[in-house]
C-alpha cells in the first residue's frame, strides 16, 4: 500500500515537472531561411536588411550539421549586418559576433564581444535589453 502511495506521488511530481515545461522555438526553418535570403532582393531601410540578416545567420550559427562553412555562412551574414552599421542594432550584431566567436572555438573573444554587446544594449535601453 505505502509502496503504491509512493509510486503515484512520484508519478505526479513527474508530470507535474514535465507539464510545466515550455517550448521554446530555436531559430527558425530551412524554409524561412530561404524566404528571407530572397527578401534581401527587395529594397529596404538598413534597420530592416539588418534585422532579415542576422535571423539568417543564426540559423547557420545553430545548423545540426557541424560543418565549418555553415559557420562561414553565419560569418558572411554577420559581416554583411556590420558593414550596414545601423545604429539602432550594434548591440544585437556585436551579440552574433560573441557567438560566432564562440562557436568557432575563440572563447576569450566571444566573452570580450558579449560584454561589449551588453554594453551597447544597455545604452540603448532598446526591446533587447531595458533598464
């Protein structure tokens, strides 16, 4: 009796720890990735041509395939966002750069890029970061 108190006690917490979990979407699809690059085509203000890049290179940056052009894809687009130098998003594009720094194996680096990308937010108090 006790041992089957037990198991249903443990049951619940199980489900109860497993419900409240939330699904946090990763990036996003082949598909959209590909819709985007096809946006680029289109004229836009550099604020918007920033915010379709960078999405495009988070998607190479997190790929599940480890391969080094995926990374060079991701570098690519994040260069691509800095040379555009919109004001408005060098904290978000100095926060890619940490990631790309990281990924690429440079953690020294990646760690310098993410606090000045904090900085950078922090001063502009944007959706990002507020303070």
């Amino acid at each position: 009796m006790i041992t089957r108190l037990i198991l249903i006690v443990i049951f619940l917490l199980k489900a109860a720890t497993t419900i409240g979990q939330v699904y946090i979407k990763t990036g996003i699809s082949t598909e959209e990735s590909i819709g985007l690059m096809r946006s680029l085509a289109i004229k836009m203000e550099d604020t918007a041509r920033v915010d379709i890049l960078l999405p495009i290179a988070d998607y190479h940056l997190w790929k599940s395939s480890d391969a080094p052009s995926d990374l060079d894809s991701a570098a690519r687009f994040i260069n691509q966002a800095t040379a555009i130098n919109s004001p408005k998003r060098d904290g978000l594009v100095s926060y890619y750069e940490a990631w790309l720094a990281r990924r690429k194996g440079n953690t020294d680096a990646g760690k310098q890029l993410i606090n000045k990308a904090i900085t950078q937010l922090k001063a502009k108090g944007d959706e990002f970061h507020r303070k």
